[in-house]
C-alpha cells in the first residue's frame, strides 16, 4: 500500500468514526434537552436517544456529561464538535485585542507571541482600536476577557471614591 493510498484508508476510518459519533450526538440531542432524572432512568434515556448503530463511547460521553450537570449544554457541544470536525480535528480559538491607539508590528507580535503561548498555536487574533480605552488593552480570548483599560481603571475608581 502506497502513502497515499494509506492517507486515504486513514481518511476514511477518521470520517467512520468522527462521522458516526457526530451522527449519534445530533439525534441524541433533541431527546436529552429535557432529561431530568438520574441514575439508571438517565442511563436509560440516553441508550434510548441513541441510534441502535452510536459507538459505545458516545453512551459513556452522555452520561459524564449528565454527571456534570450539562446535560442541557449537548446543542452546544454539538455544534463545537462539528465546527472542530471541519477545521480538520484543530479546534481554533479567536480572540480579539482593542487598543487606544494602533499597536505597532512588534508590539503585535509580542501579544500574539504571548497569547498563543497560553491559549496554543490555533488562536487566531484580531487587533482593533478604540480611543474611548484612552489606554490599555481590552483582551477577549473565547469567552475570557481580560479588561486593563485607563477607562475600566478610572471608573472602578470612581465606584470606590463614591462608595468609600
């Protein structure tokens, strides 16, 4: 067997497995919105949600995600899920960084450099301004947000100055 011939034969297994259990998840899903009960009943409900063919991981991925209480964040999943399927198995975070003033090159790549070593190499940054931060940095990294604006400073001063 060729390289690329292996290359295909591996595609396809990879498209089996990951097709088959993202199949599973989506017709399980309308079925376990509304789950309520625990233990074997939610074990249950869960085998019966699944199509008869679901690979026996997906049952066992159900059922942590019941005993975490998210349940009800199975759409969610779902959707992350396929959206990491299509990215070829490389989940890519976005984030966005706003400033009161352009950011030169290096100081670009200086945050970039430094957030992608927190947050890995698939972080996809945006820069933008806004000179209402009057200085600062607004970081958004999926839904972390870290807020070192002049703006946010002075008014969390403003608070203490008119609660003390």
């Amino acid at each position: 067997m060729s390289t690329s011939e292996a290359r295909e034969a591996a595609r396809a297994l990879y498209d089996a497995l990951v097709g088959g259990a993202l199949q599973s998840l989506k017709a399980a899903a309308p079925h376990l919105q509304i789950a309520s009960s625990d233990g074997p009943e939610l074990q249950a409900q869960i085998a019966a949600a699944l199509p008869a063919d679901a690979p026996p991981i997906i049952g066992r991925f159900l059922v942590g995600l019941a005993d975490a209480g998210a349940l009800t964040q199975l759409p969610a999943v779902v959707r992350e899920f396929e959206q990491y399927i299509q990215a070829g198995g490389t989940a890519q975070l976005l984030g966005e960084i706003t400033s009161a003033v352009e950011l030169s090159s290096e100081q670009r790549d200086h945050i970039t450099n430094d957030l992608r070593g927190r947050y890995g190499e698939n972080l996809q940054l945006t820069f933008q301004v806004d000179e209402t931060l009057i200085g600062g940095l607004i970081i958004r990294v999926g839904d972390q947000v870290l807020d070192n604006s002049l703006r946010t400073r002075l008014g969390a001063i403003q608070r203490n100055m008119a609660a003390g």
